[in-house]
C-alpha cells in the first residue's frame, strides 16, 4: 500500500509540475509589456541625452574657438592701439 501512495503522490508532484510549466508560454502578461516599454523608453532616453551631450560638446568647442579668435584679434588691436599711441 505504501508503495502505490508513494507512486500516487510522485504522479500527482509530477503533474503538477507540468502544469505549472506549460503556463510560461509565449504570451505576455501586461507587467512583461509594461517592464519591455520601460526598458524601450529608458534606451529612448538613453540615445537623445547621448545625442543632446554630443550637440552640446560640438557647440561648445564651436563657441570655444571664437572666443579665442575674438581674443586673439582684441589683443592685436590693443597691441596696435598701444603702438599708435606710443609714436611722437
């Protein structure tokens, strides 16, 4: 008698099991669509900080390199102002 219990409750643990793993099919439930649109506006998210960072350096450099050519060019007409007044 022990041994068909113990078969029977092997048989009942065994099918069980494979109920509960025919249940992870293919369909999505709406936290596995709500966690892959999360996951799709963080890299969304991700790629325009990129882009913006990467715009932002550009204009920068841009902005950089006039201010020392807007220098350069005040300094020699300082320069030459000076040289002006310094003739008799």
């Amino acid at each position: 008698m022990n041994r068909f219990l113990s078969l029977g409750l092997s048989l009942v643990c065994t099918i069980g099991l494979l109920a509960s793993l025919s249940g992870c099919g293919e369909t999505e439930g709406p936290a596995e669509k709500a966690g892959k649109a999360v996951d799709q506006a963080a890299e969304n998210t991700t790629e325009s900080v990129d882009e913006a960072m990467e715009s932002s350096k550009e204009t920068m450099e841009n902005v950089a390199k006039e201010t020392g050519e807007a220098l350069e060019e005040a300094g020699e007409k300082t320069e030459s102002m000076a040289e002006d007044a310094t003739k008799p």
